[in-house]
C-alpha cells in the first residue's frame, strides 16, 4: 500500500505471499489460543478526552496480541446479540471464535478464544485448495456465508448445527463475478433478515471493483429484487466490510491508504430505500478518522445492541500477519 501505484502494487504482493505462505503451511487443528489484550483508552491522540467522532461515541478499545503464529489476518467480523460472543475469519482461511471481555462499558480483553481451519465439502481445509482469503462473513438463519477473495466465491456453512465442523458449500453467483480483479474483488457480505422489504437478500460488495463510472460494485443476490448496484468511490476509499441497522440501513465501513496521508477509515450509512437494482448509492458519512487518531487497517465490522436500547460498533483491523501493523478492536455507540 503506498501513495504511487507501482509501490502499492509490491507492497500489496509482499503481503500477498506472507498470507499463502500463512495459509499453506501446516496448520493446527482446532483448539483454543490465548489472546492478550493491552487497553486503548482514548481514540484521539491529541485530545485523550475527546470522546465523540462524527456521530460515533468512543467506548473503548484494545490492542490484540497472540503468541499462536494463526492469529492474525482478521477480515471479517460478526458480533452476536449479547455483544460479547463474536466469530471472525481471518485470511488465512480459519475461524476465530471468543467472547469479548468488558470494563464497565469499554472492552478490555477476549476470553475463550479458539481457532479451525474453513473445511470444504468434502471435509477438507479450504486453504488447501487456494480458497484461504476469507474477506468477509455474514451471518442469518443459522447459516454463515464466507466471500473468499482472489476465488470470488461465496460459501455457505451450517454453522448454527456444526460449528466449527461445518462443511462449506459453494453458492451459485452471478458469472461477472469470474472478472472481479483478483484483490479486489469480494470484500463485505450481509444478509436481510426477515421483516426487511429484501428480506433473504444476500449484499455483496467487492473492495474495489470498479464500474465504468469509477464506483464500486455491488450485488443483490436472491431476495425479491437480485441485480446488481454500485457504491460511489470517492477520496480513494474502499471497501472493507457492511453491516445492517435493525431498520434496515446499510452500514459500509471504508478504508484509505497512502503514504503521504497515512492510512483513514470512514463509516457511510445507506439508507435502505436506496439498495435496489441499477442504483448508484452514496449514503451520509457517520464517522471519519485518520492519523489522528487510533487508525489501523480496519477490515471488520461488527453490531449489537445493549439491553438499554444502544447500538455499538465493533471495528476490528487486519495486522496481515505483518509486525508493522496491529489488531485493534474498538467500540462505538451510535449517536443516531
């Protein structure tokens, strides 16, 4: 990643490589790792007690270390109801697993935390087939889909019955998914529960594929209205991961990269009368941040709601096993 594209391009190759030689080594069964967490108390560098970031509300964060050499590559993200049990896939083609430890409010560690390998349908490791960049997981009725990038595939587990023992079944997707560039290409997944008008939709947006307007495409799969939208690009963002809001609203987390800007994220909300078929959607920026403040490469998006009616934000980054970069977790309230 770096400002011009031919220094991007080997830079994005080096970690490229780093990811397949992560990938198909010899891999450990399931088991449980220890994760160790060193405490982020404030998100502003300048100002410790600046609290609020466009309509986010700072709660908390950690830093996340491991001495297990698979932790690491966090791509994907998806809190459940009771916002401490979370799974996540990381590129190397494995599962996380754990419960997010709490300090009144603010996270202070992860607890229970254990990895496997993503088995194929014929009970295989994934990895072992080049299908190890998971980039993204969804999560509705039971079932959990994982896009693998560079493949540009979907698959679907029944993860609610199997755990981590879940056998993962391809999808069928639309075939300009075979022309997605080979890193750009599935990056975000969700799936519209029921009550929602697309409801049984699969949203899949790819990190940087680009129409011919220069925006990024998008796809609706199933529900009642399948086609394909886009999401307007703009300041070099792309892509990293979605989420929906109970009413429905997409919420699309963005990253940049330079080295004369140094690395930002951004929060877009999409309002959910947008998300149809041929449509160009832009959305209202909720949060932006970049070196000044405790930015990472932040790939993961997760939601839940505490028992008093907020709605929290968990923004995880990807280290991509790289000594240069960190695993961040941070929490926000949403203000609106």
């Amino acid at each position: 990643m770096c400002c011009s594209k031919p220094a991007s391009h080997l830079v994005r190759q080096f970690l490229a490589v780093a990811a397949i030689l992560v990938a198909t080594a010899p891999a450990l069964a399931q088991g449980r790792i220890e994760i160790n967490a060193t405490p982020i108390s404030s998100f502003d560098h300048r100002d410790p007690e600046l609290r609020r970031f466009g309509n986010l509300e700072f709660r908390g964060g950690v830093q996340l270390t491991s001495s297990s050499r698979e932790f690491g590559g966090l791509s994907g993200l998806r809190m459940q109801p009771d916002g401490r049990a979370f799974i996540a896939v990381t590129d190397a083609g494995r599962w996380l697993r754990g419960r997010v430890v709490y300090s009144g409010s603010a996270p202070s560690g992860i607890a229970e935390a254990e990895m496997a390998p993503l088995l194929g349908a014929d009970g295989r490791r994934l990895a072992a087939r080049g299908w190890f960049d998971s980039e993204a997981i969804a999560e509705g009725g039971g079932a959990i889909y994982v896009g693998i990038e560079r493949v540009q595939r979907i698959v679907k587990f029944d993860f609610a019955k199997n755990g981590f023992k879940a056998r993962g079944v391809p999808i069928a997707v639309p075939p300009e998914f075979t022309t997605m560039p080979s890193n750009k290409g599935i990056e975000a997944l969700a799936v519209v529960p029921k009550g929602q008008p697309l409801a049984g939709a699969l949203i899949v947006i790819s990190e940087a594929d680009l129409d011919a307007a220069g925006n990024i495409k998008a796809h609706l799969l199933g529900g009642p209205s399948p086609g394909a939208f886009s999401v307007k690009r703009s300041d070099d963002f792309d892509v990293t991961d979605c989420t929906l809001l109970p009413n429905g609203d997409l919420l699309i987390l963005e990253r940049r990269f330079s080295l004369l800007r140094g690395p930002a994220v951004r929060i877009r909300q999409i309002a959910a009368g947008e998300l149809r078929p041929g449509a160009t959607v832009t959305g209202e920026q909720l949060l932006y941040a970049d070196v000044g403040q405790q930015v990472d490469n932040f790939e993961a998006l997760g939601i839940h709601h505490t028992p008093t009616g907020e709605t929290v934000l968990t923004l995880v980054s990807d280290n991509n096993f790289s000594s240069l970069q960190r695993t961040l977790l941070m929490q926000f309230t949403l203000l609106k």
